[in-house]
C-alpha cells in the first residue's frame, strides 16, 4: 500500500522552506539531489549524513565516498547519474558533543515524498535504484526488506524500473565477510542498473 499523497507544493514553497514536519528545526539546510538532469539512472538514499547537512550536498560523508569507488568499479560515471535521497534533511539525536544519525519515521518519510516525486518526474530515470529499507519505502511504499527485495520485479508509479541495493551506510557498519558480500550485492545491482540503462537506449 503507497502512503498517502501529500498535497502538492505551494507556490515559492520548496525543499529549502518546507514545513511539511519538524526536521527542519534542527537541521542546517535541506539537501536536495544532484547530478545530471538527463541521467538514466537515479540513486536514492536514505537522509542527508552529518556531511551532507554541513555541507549542502548528497553522498559527500563516509558513505558518499564509498558509494564513489562503487560506483566506478560498477562502471559508471557520478556525473552522469542523479543522487538523492528519500529525506532532504537531516535527523539526528545528541550524543554528547556529537549528531547521531536517527533513521527517519514514516511521517517524515510521508512528508518529503513529494520533493522526491518531482525529481523524479523532472529527471524521468528509467531505473531508479533505492539504496536502503527507507528508500525502498518511500518509493514503494511497502515495508520490503532489501534481501526480500533484491531481483524483484518493482516499478515506480511513473513507469521506472526499482532496483533495491543495499545503502553504502550498511557496508560501513558491516564487518569482514559481510562487508565484502554487500559491497559486491550493490556494485552487481548498479551494473544490473547500467546494462538495464543501456538496453533501453
């Protein structure tokens, strides 16, 4: 079951002044998606890290570079996909003098679905790749796990083909041999997403 429609955005409203909930009192921009406007291929995430708040831009923190390397390897271009994530602020707890990642609610996820879905429908990818369980939910809207989900015949309402893959967060918090199998998962998932992206071109 798809959540709920959030009403559309109101004149001058955007990433950067919405209310819609409460994560943008404690975060320090919203961070919205980048990469190229034509791309075949879009990469969606969960929220911005403690980087990325800082800084204004997505996948730039320890999982940014990571998902860098991977990305090469699998034979692509950063340049040539579109990045974002399903949450365009940050949403942390305190630990100490420290901002702990907290993973976003549905009602945040709800929320922000609709700055989600005009990038999409501004860069029609024909694959989108959900990089998490958050991603996952908000581009389905079913609580899918990602190994449940791997391989699996998913399509956006729009009409792009859903890959889901494992976040480069996972691969970082994973140790050993678990670290290595899902970093091979998500690199044989974006080569799945680039030969997907070729054959329909």
């Amino acid at each position: 079951m798809r959540p709920l429609k959030p009403p559309p955005p109101e004149p001058g409203e955007s990433p950067a002044n919405c209310h819609r909930c409460d994560l943008w009192k404690r975060a320090t921009q919203a961070v919205g998606g980048e990469g190229s406007r034509d791309a075949s291929i879009m990469l969606v995430g969960e929220q911005p890290g403690e980087e990325e708040d800082i800084r204004g831009h997505p996948f730039v923190g320890p999982a940014g570079r990571l998902l860098d390397g991977i990305i090469e390897e699998a034979g692509l271009d950063r340049k040539s996909v579109y990045i974002t994530n399903a949450v365009k602020h940050f949403k942390w707890e305190p630990r100490g003098k420290r901002r702990l990642h907290k993973k976003p609610g549905l009602r945040e996820i709800n929320a922000c679905n609709v700055w989600l879905e005009r990038e999409i429908a501004e860069i029609a990818p024909g694959t989108i790749v959900a990089l998490g369980g958050t991603a996952l939910r908000a581009l389905t809207g079913a609580s899918l796990t990602v190994a449940a989900a791997r391989g699996a015949e998913l399509r956006h309402a729009g009409g792009a083909r859903i890959l889901a893959s494992y976040h480069p967060s996972a691969i970082l918090r994973a140790e050993g041999e678990q670290a290595r199998e899902l970093r091979k998962a998500l690199i044989e998932d974006l080569r799945r997403a680039l030969k997907l992206a070729r054959a329909s071109t």
